[in-house]
C-alpha cells in the first residue's frame, strides 16, 4: 500500500511534470542522469520503515494463513527497499523470508490435506466388549497391537 505509493513517488521524480526526462528539464552542469538525492533518500528511508512495520505485523500475526500474506507483504517490502537503496537484506528480512517460506508450506500441506477424500469406513467386522481391537480380531487391553487397521471395533 504505502510501498507502492513510495515506487509511484520514485518514478514520478524522475520525470518533470510536462513527461521530458529530467535531463531535458535540468538546468546546465546538473546530473541529469540521477532524481534528486533528497528526494530518493526519503523514498528509501520510508521505505524501510514500512518494512518494518509489516515485519511487526508478522511477528503479531498467528500462525496460518495471516503470517503468511503478512510475511509475504515484509518480504516483498525488504526487497523493494534493497533494490531502491542498493543494500544487502538485513538479517531481519532475511528471517521473515523464512518465515514465508514455512507458512507456505504449512498452507500447502494443509490445503493438500484437506483436499484428501477419505474412504468411508467399514461396518466392524467383530466388536470386542472385553479387549481392545486389534485388525480384524481383539487382543488384550494389556498388549500391543502390532497390525494395521481392520474391521475390528
């Protein structure tokens, strides 16, 4: 939101208000080739500070699917900014990448598991009213069932 606002502001100083490039519009002896450093140096702190504060955003967040667009926003923050000021990722943006990362794969397998369909279940084929099932037959409370599921309930 306020990143985008910032990237339109770049853009927009480096064009003059009638559409000339600003070398065209520069006075004599002017870099022409750079906006002006005031201008972009703002653009850069501000920028930061949005970082920031959506990395607060993730910190708050609950796990899930709120992290992970608040981690999202952070990271595409953080790397607009070292774009913009031409500095290496602090180790802050890089650990919101990690947290991206994760909660995305959190949400992968939850959609996974939740787009599983499950076999409905079988009638029981035994009902054991003084053991535990076990497979198809029962067994003792007291002993561990070492087959896999069966009918037995």
């Amino acid at each position: 939101m306020l990143a985008a606002a910032l990237l339109v502001a770049l853009v927009a100083c480096e064009t003059t208000s009638d559409g000339e490039s600003p070398a065209a519009a520069a006075p004599a002896g002017a870099d022409a080739s750079a906006p002006p450093a005031q201008t972009r140096d703002e653009l850069v702190t501000a920028l930061e500070a949005e970082a920031k504060r959506l990395e607060e955003r993730v910190d708050l967040a609950r796990p899930g699917r709120d992290r992970l667009v608040a981690a999202q926003d952070a990271d595409a923050a953080w790397k607009r900014w070292a774009e913009l000021s031409g500095h290496r990722l602090p180790a802050s943006a890089r650990r919101v990448a990690r947290i991206a990362a994760v909660e995305a794969k959190a949400a992968a397998r939850e959609e996974a598991k939740s787009s599983h369909t499950f076999a409905p279940e079988r009638e029981c084929c035994k009902h054991c009213t003084t053991g535990c099932p076990c497979g198809d037959s029962c067994i003792s409370c007291a002993k561990q069932c070492r087959k896999g599921p069966g009918c037995a309930c």
